[in-house]
C-alpha cells in the first residue's frame, strides 16, 4: 500500500490498462480526498515518476501527421472522433498524476496537489464513460490508432513547472479544440 501522494502518483503511471490505470486513479483521487477530509492528509512524498507513462499494447501509437483521415458523419467517424477523445482523456490522466509527482519538490500550496488529483479522478471518469461508449457501438480503445503528440509535450516540459502548466491548457487543449471544432 502506498503511504505517499506521489507514491500513488507513480502507481497510476505505471499502470498500462486504461481501465485499470483509472480504477487506480479513481482510487488515489479518494484516498488523498478522506485523508483531507478526516484532517489527516497523506505526506506528498517525493517518488520520481517514469519518463514515460505505462501503456496497453493497443492503440498503436502513430506520429500526429501519420494519423488516418476521420470520415465526418459516418458510424466510423463516429468511432474514430470518440476514439481520439479517449485517447486524449487517458493521457490527461497521466499528465495530471505526472504534475503531482513530478513537481511535488517545489514549494507549492496544498491546493495545487487538490486540483491535479480531482482533474485526474475527473478525466479518468471521462475516459471510461468514452470507453463505455465505444463499446456499445460494437469497438473498444485500442481499436484505432492513435497519436502521442500530448506526451511529447509534457516530455519537453518534464524539468519546467511553469512551462507545465503553460503548454497543457493554452497549447494542448486549446489545439485540441481548433483541431475537432465538430466535437
């Protein structure tokens, strides 16, 4: 059993299952919100997180440009965008536990800690819901391919807090959203 936030931090990342890796997630994001609750809040730690986040053989990972054109309209289009938006979720998931570990030696309010791990318990909601989803329309994730852009990102700003917190929302996401305005 882990005694720390990071040590948590780092078991989320290090699980590749995506089902299993929010379950971890879900759990983490409980445990460090009762022990805040009950007055009694786990030590943040210092367990250093991988260079790169555990993950499922599938979906085979391709570079953004070699990524299949989506057929807008279609039942696989539909698969594809939903695809891509769980693929975006599960690695929000580990960009969020990777900002707690990562980061915890820097003097840093206990609130940074409380906004990562609810973004992380709430993007590993996601993920699932999104999985529930491609499942009911007869495909699974892994299905497809998939790009890892957003981990190259937090690659380059793996030694850099503010560069961290700069390129997630104001580049990542806000590329995500130019990029599938039909979303």
């Amino acid at each position: 059993m882990s005694h720390s936030l990071t040590e948590l931090a780092v078991e989320v990342l290090t699980t590749a299952d995506g089902r299993e890796k929010t379950a971890r997630s879900h759990a983490a994001a409980k445990l460090w919100r009762d022990s805040r609750a009950a007055g009694t809040p786990l030590e943040i730690g210092s367990a250093l997180p991988p260079d790169r986040p555990a993950r499922p053989a599938r979906p085979e990972l391709l570079a953004p440009r070699e990524m299949p054109k989506r057929r807008p309209g279609s039942e696989h289009g539909r698969i594809a965008l939903i695809h891509a938006v769980a693929h975006i979720e599960l690695n929000a998931v580990d960009l969020h536990w990777d900002a707690v570990a990562r980061f915890a030696s820097v003097p840093l309010p206990v609130g940074y800690f409380d906004d990562w791990v609810q973004a992380a318990d709430e993007e590993s909601k996601h993920f699932n819901l999104l999985c529930d989803r491609l499942e009911a329309l007869g495909s699974h994730y892994g299905a497809l391919p998939a790009h890892e852009g957003m981990w190259r990102a937090a690659e380059d700003t793996a030694g850099d807090l503010l560069a961290r917190l700069a390129v997630v929302p104001m580049v990542l996401e806000a590329r995500g959203l130019d990029v599938t305005p039909g979303t």
